[in-house]
C-alpha cells in the first residue's frame, strides 16, 4: 500500500518542501514563458530561496520565542546601558574636541604632547 510506502521514506523538511517547491516553479516558469524577455525580471527567477538561510532564521525565531520574561528584561536593561554608554562616550569627545581648538582629541597624541 502507498501509505506504508511513504511511511518508511525519511520525512521532509519545511525548508526541504519549500526548495522543491520553488525550484519547480521556477522551471514551470521559464517553460511556460521561456520566449519573454523579461523572465529574468520575474520575482520567482530574480530570488531564489535560500534553503540555508530559511534553516537559521526559523532556528533563531524559535530561540527568540522561547526567551523568558526575565531574559527579555535583562536584554531590555543591557540596551538601556549601552545607550547610556554611548551617550557618555560621544559627551566626553565632545568635551575633548572643544579642549583642543575644534580638532577631535586623539588620545594616542595625548602622550606626545
């Protein structure tokens, strides 16, 4: 029977159908319309699916989904403090740069001086 047939073959993927499919498709195109001089111009010949990239980005969706309330909040608070970070960066740069007649302090030649 076809069914204990199916059964027995290694299952595929999403990624693997949606490769299939979209390289079928593609061909069925270029079939169909292969005298158009715009083929190449046709959003299913132009992109092709990425079946790799497709396997990272559903990976990385599922690690994001499956954060913890208080993972969220300490990456809330690690961005909060970078910003900050920065902000006191470009502050101080500032400060230098007036020191010192407009020109950005370079505090390599701070030793030099």
């Amino acid at each position: 029977s076809s069914s204990s047939s199916s059964s027995s073959r290694n299952p595929r993927s999403v990624e693997e159908l949606k490769d299939r499919f979209y390289s079928i498709q593609r061909m069925l195109l270029r079939v169909r319309n292969g005298r158009d001089p715009d083929i190449d111009k046709h959003p299913m010949i132009k992109f092709e699916y990425d079946m790799e990239h497709e396997s990272r980005r559903r990976v990385e969706l599922d690690l994001l989904q499956r954060r913890t309330y208080s993972q969220e909040l300490k990456i809330a608070s690690t961005v909060i403090a970078a910003r900050r970070l920065n902000k006191r960066i470009k502050m101080i740069k500032r400060s230098l740069g007036e020191k010192h007649g407009g020109r950005m302090y370079d505090h390599r030649m701070a030793g030099a001086a």
